[in-house]
C-alpha cells in the first residue's frame, strides 16, 4: 500500500487515446499507448495521526470511518477517511481506494467534496477531506421526517448541477444517496464518497489502466441500484439519474422507494419498479420521480433530462458558481435569485436550529 499511495503515479491519460504515433511505444501502429507521470494537487503528506485532535464522527462505512480533525499547528479542520489497511486488503479493495484518491484529487466543482492531502501509517491510510459541519442529508431528512417540496427543489438543483459536472468529465459516481450528500455551514450540498466511481469510455479523468475491469460488477446501495445493473448491463449516467429519483422521493417523503424485508426482495421490487407516491406528492414531484425511474433508454443524459423533459422541477442552472465565499448564485432573473438566496437562508436557519438543539456545538 506504500507505493500505491505516493505523490507521484504513472497513469493511463485517457484524452491521449487517439494521439499520434509519438505517443505511442514501440511500433506506431501496436496500439500502445505510452503512460505519463501525473503529479496529485493533494499531495501524500509525511504526517501522523497523533499530529491531529479527533473529534465527532462523522459516518461509518465498510472499510472506513470519517471523524473531525483538527491539525494541531495550523488548528485547520478537515474530516478525516481513516481506512483500514488489512481489511481493504483482505477484502480486495485496493482499486476503489486507488480510485477514489486519484479521481478526487482531479475534480474541480463547489458541489464536489475536496481532498487536500493524504498521508499514512503502518495500519490506516487517511484522507484529508474538506468538513462538512451539516452533516448528511440524510440527517436532515431524519430530524425533520420529510422535507417540503422547496426543500428538495433547492437540493435537488445542487445535485444535478455537480453530476453534470461529473457526466460532463466522463465519471459515473454509482452511489448517490442521502448519505452521501454532505451539507456545508452554509446549507450547501457536498457529493461525497467517490470510492464505486467509474469512468466512462473518453473521461476527460486520468485512471488507472484496469479501471475497466469493473465495468459491469455490482456496486453501490441495493435501494438506489437501477433494474439494468442487476442484470449486468455496463454502468452508465442513467444509473446516476436513478439513483437521483430514489434520493428526491426519500426527501419528500423519508423513506426510499424500494423497501422490503431483503435484498433480494427489493431487487425483485426494482425490477419491477414497484412503488408508489403518497397522496400529498405534487404532480411536478411525481413527474419527474417517475421520468427518472424509467426504463435504462429514457435516462441517458442528464442534460437533456433535466433542461427538456423536467423543467417544472429542476431547474439545472438555478444554482451555479459566484464566488470563493459561497460559491453559489443563480444565472437566471434576479427575482429568481432573490427567491433562491430566500429559500437558502430559511433552509440554512431550520438546519442550524436544528442542530443546535441536538447540543452540537461549534468545537470538536
């Protein structure tokens, strides 16, 4: 694991594919293609873990856990991914760390969650990543039982701005879900949690050579997992796009679509797309629900998806870059930008009531 988490990686530059034969090893017409040395942003820092004060925890997953971290001399915090090197290991999941940290490293968006460093010692790797003092949506939609429909509007318009970003990049992330969307101080959401990404055929994203190996394997939650995959089918942005429509009915309603007492259970409902809206589901909210549950053919871009067929719902561009302290504004009237700037800061006051009464303070 040493090696596989230096500053420096000899990576498979995917936009060098159709170079010329100067990029090419040996005979130009081999089909070869030469590697090249790709220096991380996030470098692999020398530190130790007893150089941090940890605080909450944050989430807990197979292989990993997020608690907050506090660095000792610059009193800067972060979450902090401790992953366990024996059991990624035995478990075989050295790619997907791999993956995450290299695609991470790339990506560049306000809805993204950013990594800043990594370092490791004789048992754990670690992730510095950006902190997120909202916690989960998740949280949210638990406290509160269900969110209201401007709620989800104004989530869902984050969402899909940053998983344009990730289409449009050539990255498929395969796990959205409440809990891996992270909220900021701010009321922002965070797509966190990039370990089952994948990369599509011309991502613009340098991966790893083998990252085609698991193209078509089952990744993911069972509840969010599209009907295509559980029949093997290769990974695409409608998987995303499915993905999207489980996690707007969970915030309208506070429980996925899919449930039952299995796994197999609820693949049998998703297959056969099993689920219905409550009664006090708008017609926008049902309508874009059920286009985005869709057969595998009606979800391919997220794009068109959402500029053409939702409107009503989502509007993709509502709320996009404005600067370095928020990082957000909508580009559309400036009565609609008054409007969302409004529901943002009720959102933000409700959460931070909210968390206030749970006796969260602002230490670690």
């Amino acid at each position: 694991m040493e090696k596989d988490f230096q500053s420096k990686l000899t990576l498979q530059h995917r936009r060098d594919a159709s170079s010329s034969s100067c990029n090419s090893v040996g005979n130009s017409n081999n089909g070869v293609q030469r590697s090249r040395s790709f220096t991380f942003r996030a470098p692999q820092e020398h530190f130790r873990i007893d150089e941090f004060e940890l605080g909450k925890l944050y989430g807990v997953g197979s292989y990993s856990k997020v608690v907050k971290a506090k660095k000792k001399d610059t009193r800067q915090i972060y979450a902090l991914k401790i992953m366990d090197k024996k059991f990624i290991t035995k478990e075989n999941k050295i790619a997907y760390v791999k993956m995450e940290r290299i695609v991470l490293d790339q990506l560049d968006h306000p809805g993204i969650i950013r990594l800043y460093f990594t370092f490791q010692d004789t048992y754990s790797l670690y992730m510095a990543l950006e902190s997120c003092d909202g916690g989960e949506l998740f949280d949210q939609i638990t406290r509160k039982r269900r969110l209201t429909e401007d709620e989800t509007r104004f989530y869902a318009a984050e969402v899909v701005d940053a998983l344009e970003y990730l289409h449009g990049v050539g990255l498929i992330h395969r796990d959205i879900k409440p809990e891996n969307l992270l909220l900021t101080a701010e009321g922002h959401i965070k797509i966190a949690d990039f370990g089952s990404v994948k990369p599509m055929k011309d991502s613009q994203i340098n991966v790893l050579p083998t990252s085609n190996e698991k193209a078509c394997t089952f990744v993911g939650t069972a509840a969010y997992v599209p009907p295509e995959v559980l029949n093997s089918a290769p990974a695409t942005i409608g998987n995303d796009l499915w993905a999207l429509g489980c996690t707007l009915y969970q915030m309208l309603s506070g429980n996925s679509p899919f449930q039952d007492g299995s796994e197999w259970l609820i693949f049998q409902r998703i297959i056969s797309r099993d689920f219905q809206f409550p009664d006090y589901f708008s017609a926008e909210a049902r309508d874009i629900i059920d286009k985005l549950l869709l057969r595998a053919k009606n979800r391919n871009c997220s794009r068109v998806f959402f500029c053409v067929v939702c409107p009503d719902f989502i509007s993709p561009r509502a709320v996009v870059l404005e600067d370095g302290k928020t990082g957000w504004v909508a580009v559309e009237s400036k009565a609609q930008n008054k409007m969302i700037e409004t529901q943002r800061r009720k959102i933000v006051s409700q959460m931070k009531c909210s968390y206030h009464v749970r006796g969260c303070g602002n230490g670690l």
